[in-house]
C-alpha cells in the first residue's frame, strides 16, 4: 500500500502504470467514476489481478487492502446489506460484474446510490430454495461473475459448502454472504460472529450505531453513523472503524478509526 | 472528385432487391398473440422497453406519440393507451407464418428482425412475370395471413428498397416499384429523417445535418463526397452514400472460407430447444471470436438445423449493424422454436446445427456497444447468463431496467436477461441515467435519498399503535392519530423514537381498477432499524428496510 494514496486523480497521469488496484482504491467513487469514463479499465488494469478494488474505508479495514479472489466474506448487522453494496461498488465501476443468486430483496436503487453499476448486476432467483439448488446456481455464478452476493441459507450440509468454497477458489471469485440482520443489538460481541461464519475468511460486523435527519414527525432519513467491525483468518486483531453510510455527499466515507482492544 | 455524386459508382452494380415491411410490427404480435392487455377493443396499445416506446398503434401518431420516446412523455400526449412491455420471442413467434408463407413463393430470403424480410428480386420476378406481379401477390399472401399494414419495396439496393418498403406501407396500394438507376431521383425529396430508417445512421447525425440547412437526402447527395468525409467522417459518408442512392456499404461478395463455418453433430438426437441453443452460444462465440480476430464482423449468417429424419430448416439473418454473438443465438432460438411450433411439428430429435457467416466485412468500429468495447468479463458475465438461464428457465436470470414510480419496488422492472440484447445499449439509457442523470428528470412525489437496501418482494403487515395502543389512523387531510410509539411486527414490540410522514401518493386517481391511495412513513426504532412502512385503506405495512 503507498504511503499516500492520492484522493484526487489528475486525467493527464492517468497512464497504464499508474492505474493499479493502489491508485483505484483511492477517493471511493470519485475514482472509479473518473476512471470509468476516461479508459476502459478492464482491459488495461488485466482482469485477473489479485484483489478486487474497494474504496477507502474498506481499504483500511480488509487485511490485503482490496478483497482477495478466491475469499469469502461474511456480513452481519443492521448496517449489511448497505456494506454489502458498498463492498463491491468500485469493483464493478472497475469492469467485474456481480451477481446476486437468491436474495432478491436487495434494493436496486440503494445499490446504485452507493456506485454499484446496473448494467453490470445481474439476480439470479432461485425457486425452490433448496441447498443443493442453491449451491448449483452459486456454482455457475462464480463462473462467470467476479462477486457474488447471496444469502447462504440455512442447513447447508458441510460437504456443499466445502465445495463451494473450493469452487470460489478456482474460479477467483469473490463470495459476500449477507447474515440475517436481526444481529443488530449492540450487545452482540464480534466472537459470536466468528463462531458461525461457516468458513468465511473475513468476517464483518456492520451495526447501525444512529441515523441522523429524521425528527418526531418531521425531517426524513438523511445519514447514518455505521460502525464496522472486520475479523479474519489471517488477521490478528480486529480493526475497527466508525462511517457514514450513507454520508452528508452521499458516499461511504469513514470519520474515524477505533482501536480495539 | 471534382463532380459531386449523384449516385452509386460506376463499377458498383446494386442488385434489385425486394422488402417486405410490416409497421409496427410489436404492437401486431401482441394482438395476434392474444397479450391480455392488448385485447381490449379500441383501446390503442404501445410496446415499451426499458422505458422507451418501441412500436405504437398508427392512430398514435396523431397524438403524438412517435418510437423512441420516453414513456411518460408518451403517456403524457396519449393517456388511454394501453402499454405492454416487449418480448422479441414473442414477435419472432407471431412472424413465423409469414415467413414460411413468403419462403414458399421466394427460396432464398434473409430476415431482418420479425417484421422485416428482404430478398432479391431477380429470379421470383421472371417467375411471377414482372416486378409489380411479385410485389401484388406478396401483399395479398401477407394481407391474407395477418391484419396488418404491409409495405413492399423494390429497388436498387438494399438502403434504397427499404426506405421504398416503408414508403409503400403508407400508400393504399402498399407497393413502391422504384425503377432502375431512378433511385437518387426517388430519394432526392425525401427528408433526412429517413435515414434512421436505414438502420445504422443515429439520431445525432441526423440532428446535426438538419441543423446545417440539409434537409433532404438531395440537398445531402448534392455535396461533395470528400467534404462530407471531412465534416462527418465515415458515418456521414455512409449517409451520402445512401442519398445517393447507393448502399451504405460496398457489398462484398466473397465465398466464405471454410473456417467461417462451424457446425455440431449430436451423437444422440435432442428433442429439445434449450440444450441446442446452448450449444449454439459456444458455437456463436467461436465463430465471432474467430472472425473479430480478423477485424472482421458478420452481417448476414445461414442457420441450419436437421433432424434426424432429415427435416431441416435453413435460414438467412441479416443486420446491418453486425451480428454479435447473443443476437445470432436470439435468432437461432427464434428459428428453432418457429421450426418446432408450425403445425406437424418435427418428428424427431435435432442432430445437426450449423452457423455459416455468409457476408462479412471489415469492421469499421461502429458497432454500437459497450463504451470501450466488450471485455473478457462481459463475455464470461454472458456465458454465465446463459449457463443459469438454462439450468433455471430464463425468467430466473433478469437485470434491473429503470421504469419509475413512487414505491421502491416499482422504480426498477426486473427483465429476462436474455431478452436484453447486451449490444443494443443505444436503446436502453446508459449508466448513468439508469436512475439519475440528466436524461431523466426528478420523479414526482419520490422518496427522498438513501433509497432503502432491502426492499420486501412482498410488503409485511405490520401494526403500527400509538402512546395509549390505539392503532395510528391517518386522515384524508394528511393528519396523523395518534403520533406512532410502537411497531409490532413479527411478535416483536419495537419503540419507535423518530418517523416522518405521512407522504401521501393518490396514483391513477383517474381510473378505478389501478387507483391506489397510501401514505409511506419512515420510522426509527428503538434499536437503531429504520424501515419504510405504508398505510392503505388503513392498513398498515412494511415495505422496506433500511439495511
């Protein structure tokens, strides 16, 4: 990771050397939507490097800076499904293409507010939701899609979901499982995630700590303080950090970093 | 150059060509399909995709309503009509009697898209005894099988006689005989607009040539060729070219290579569609692999089928644009279910299916695509789709489409993604007009942003009950009874700390089956959800949650 990531890019330093997952992490969508519209950075930046790109809060928070094909993460919290989004937002600016097999709960429009593409977002429904279904749909996503956001659901047997993650392995897939939110209460302690992540390499705790804007019969919902707790395989502590997600510009931007004991 | 050109070079010889063209030809496959919203009688119907219209019912167009245009705009001009969304499998199914029927008179015949046939016209003249004879008994095999304006062109070249076809659908005789080498003098009156109707000439060129003074294709034709280069480019010269009354481009005609062939053999016969068409995307992708490897495209291939039994269906399709792979595999599909649905069906099992690409050309760069050109991840995101299309029906598979409305599970349109041709991006609005932009002007009475993350497919009932327990009642004038305290949703008792609302929607007050009147609220609770609740008829519900 350079030591100064640069929040703005100038068009002219644009080049092929200087457009690496470095300089795509910087300045969350700000980057991605220069980027984007100058060059097409699919081809240049070489579809299969190691890591996924994610903007800057993430960025301080994943153990390797961008997420890691072949891993899988797992997202809890009153706060999951807008980290979810946010998590593969400048990866999809980037040229990847997301899939979301079995939740098509998950709203479109909150998706593009955060930078996800439309264009490049697929969601494949699943009837009957069954595992064995479920774990082919998912096999045939990771094929073709970069990430790929579903719900596992429960009583998978261990052998499928061995065999998923193996598959996501190969393929260099990304796999984000978003958890029942009903973990929202601020009780809920971080090893309790670990414990049933089912194999997941970065665990993520996404909990609502306010929403601001909206009054007792006036004003309306307009930004809220998310705190993200992210543990892992190969991290040996915690790290923390407290959000906005959604920000007074919009965007996913962080306000402070917590050290956790 | 010195002189300008006033037709086609002198060494090009066009070939007398014959159009078929039925207007519309949607909004006819709708009815004939028996579209429930198509079937009410007098009621005018439009085809909508991705919120723009794609065909209308002529008495629309007096209203004002004209393809391409937005589809609250066009509801705007003409509120009683009736919209039905577009389904190209539909269309190709409704054409397929007609095509069989003209394949009878006429051997060999390239279709355009459902609506549109093309064929040339030397042999089929001399056989029916003259142009006008051919192009009569068309109208009246056509006129004869389905209810619909038909339009018959001939002409010199392929530009010239489609321009002529659709012409003739407006004239109570429905037939244009442009006579030989007359075709600039034909074209010379004709308004620039036309060139849309060509196919590859977009709406900017021709905005830009209408804003200069040029506004028709004789003023066009009479400039000079090379400043048109220099002004224009090559697309400018393409629209000379069709002024002129040449053909957009020099045809080439060319055997094809034996590598520009590729077929499969199935060991064991298949009965059905799905797992041919599968086999036919890997062999569409080699096949444009192959030939973008060369910088070239294909404009017109041959599909072939046989059964086992030796029936086999042949077919020629052709774009002007280039064919990608996913149009040749929609059409492959179009053909093999019209083969399998006419009356007698098939008899056994498919073994045979083969793509030739007949006419290839260099490609020129205009392809209308993705910004940047196609990468290896949207090729791999498009075999991806039509792997899980096939594994769980296509109606599984779908991508967001922008429609509008006032709920959040009404702003987005979820559409088989195999129905979306991923290269036809000029028709559907591009990234960022998806949802904003400024394309797409604010949506009245929308809910503010952040937009929920999580929308319930089916919206929850939930009780919503004041301080004293009594059930929170909002009146017609917007007043809230009592203010809200608790939310009681799945056996849980929440405490509500902040909301807002109500924001009232009365929608199609002017019609009493689609009039809805409901009210949506925010709400905090106690630990930290907010969630988007609806009251109607004072009832009330969860819509969203902000996850």
């Amino acid at each position: 990771m350079p030591e100064t990531v640069p929040d703005t890019l100038q068009v002219d330093t644009l080049t092929a050397d200087t457009l690496t997952a470095d300089t795509l992490t910087a300045g969350a969508l700000t980057a991605g939507a220069l980027v984007a519209d100058v060059l097409p950075v699919a081809r240049l930046a070489g579809s299969r490097d190691r890591c996924l790109p994610v903007s800057s809060p993430w960025s301080a928070l994943l153990p390797e800076g961008g997420l890691v094909r072949g891993q899988a993460v797992t997202i809890a919290g009153g706060a999951a499904v807008s980290a979810a989004l946010a998590l593969v937002a400048v990866a999809v600016q980037a040229g990847s293409w997301v899939a979301l097999v079995g939740v098509p709960w998950v709203g479109v429009e909150a998706a593009h507010e955060v930078g996800v593409r439309l264009d490049r977002t697929v969601s494949v429904s699943i009837d009957p939701l069954t595992p064995s279904v479920w774990a082919e749909r998912l096999a045939a996503s990771m094929d073709g899609f970069d990430a790929v956001i579903t719900q596992i659901p429960g009583r998978v047997p261990d052998r499928l979901l061995r065999r998923v993650h193996q598959r996501l392995r190969a393929r260099g897939a990304v796999l984000v499982d978003i958890r029942d939110p009903t973990c929202s209460a601020p009780t809920c302690s971080v090893s309790d995630t670990v414990r049933d992540t089912a194999g997941a390499d970065v665990s993520v705790q996404a909990r609502t700590v306010a929403w601001e804007g909206l009054g007792r019969g006036c004003g309306y919902l307009a930004r809220r303080r998310v705190e993200i707790t992210v543990t892992g395989r190969r991290m040996p502590r915690a790290r923390r950090v407290e959000c906005w997600l959604p920000g007074p510009s919009g965007g996913f931007e962080t306000i402070e970093t917590i050290e956790v004991p | 150059m010195n002189t300008p050109n006033l037709g086609p070079e002198s060494s090009e010889v066009l070939p007398r060509l014959v159009t078929i063209w039925c207007p519309d030809w949607p909004v006819i496959a709708a009815k004939l399909t028996r579209v429930p919203a198509a079937m009410t009688a007098g009621v005018p119907i439009a085809v909508v995709a991705a919120d723009r219209i794609v065909a209308r019912a002529p008495v629309l167009a007096a209203a004002g309503v004209h393809v391409g245009q937005r589809r609250r705009d066009a509801q705007r001009c003409a509120p009683e009509m009736v919209l039905v969304d577009h389904d190209p499998d539909r269309d190709a199914r409704a054409f397929e009697p007609v095509v069989r029927a003209v394949a009878d008179l006429v051997p060999r015949l390239e279709v355009i898209e459902p609506g549109w046939i093309g064929f040339e016209a030397r042999g089929p003249s001399r056989y029916f005894g003259g142009e006008r004879a051919l192009a009569e008994r068309l109208v009246d095999l056509v006129t004869g099988l389905v209810e619909s304006p038909v339009g018959v062109g001939v002409a010199d070249g392929r530009s010239t006689s489609t321009i002529a076809a659709r012409r003739a659908a407006t004239t109570p005789d429905a037939i244009v005989v442009v006579p030989p080498a007359a075709s600039a003098a034909y074209l010379a009156p004709l308004p620039v607009t036309w060139l849309r109707a060509v196919g590859d000439a977009d709406g900017d060129l021709v905005d830009v040539v209408a804003r200069l003074g040029i506004h028709t294709l004789g003023a066009l034709a009479a400039l000079p060729r090379p400043d048109v280069l220099a002004r224009f480019g090559l697309a400018g010269v393409r629209a000379h070219r069709v002024a002129s009354g040449a053909d957009d481009r020099v045809a080439v005609a060319s055997e094809p290579a034996p590598e520009r062939q590729v077929e499969r053999i199935f060991e064991t016969p298949v009965e059905e569609v799905a797992p041919v068409v599968f086999v036919a995307k890997q062999l569409a992708d080699a096949l444009v692999g192959a030939l973008m490897a060369e910088g070239r495209v294909c404009t017109k291939v041959v599909v072939t089928a046989e059964t086992e039994h030796g029936e086999r269906t042949e077919r020629a399709w052709y774009r002007d644009q280039g064919l990608s792979a996913p149009a040749i595999v929609e059409r492959v599909r179009w053909q093999l279910e019209g083969w399998i649905a006419q009356p007698g069906g098939i008899s056994a099992g498919i073994v045979l299916v083969r793509l030739a690409a007949v006419v290839v050309r260099a490609d020129d760069g205009t392809q209308v695509g993705f910004w940047g050109g196609r990468s290896e991840a949207d090729d791999a995101a498009s075999r991806a789709v039509t792997r899980l299309a096939g594994l769980g029906g296509e109606a599984s598979v779908t991508v967001p489409v922008w429609r509008g409305g006032r709920l959040p599970n009404e702003r987005y349109a979820w559409v088989p993604a195999l129905s979306v041709d991923l290269d036809r991006s000029v028709s559907r609005p591009r990234g960022r007009a998806l949802g904003r932009g400024r394309d797409i002007g604010p949506w009245p009475g929308s809910l503010p942003v952040p937009s929920p993350a999580k929308v319930h497919v089916a919206p929850i009932p939930v009780e919503v009950v004041g301080e004293d327990g009594r059930v929170v009642r909002v009146s017609g004038r917007g007043e809230v009874d009592p203010p809200p305290a608790r939310l009681v949703s799945a056996g849980a008792d929440r405490v509500v700390t902040a909301w807002a609302g109500p924001w009232p929607v009365d929608q199609c007050w002017w019609e009493r089956r689609r009039h809805r009147r409901l009210a949506r609220f925010q709400v905090v609770t106690a630990d930290g959800d907010a969630l988007l609740l609806a009251v109607e008829h004072q009832r009330w519900w969860c819509v969203a949650e902000y996850a």
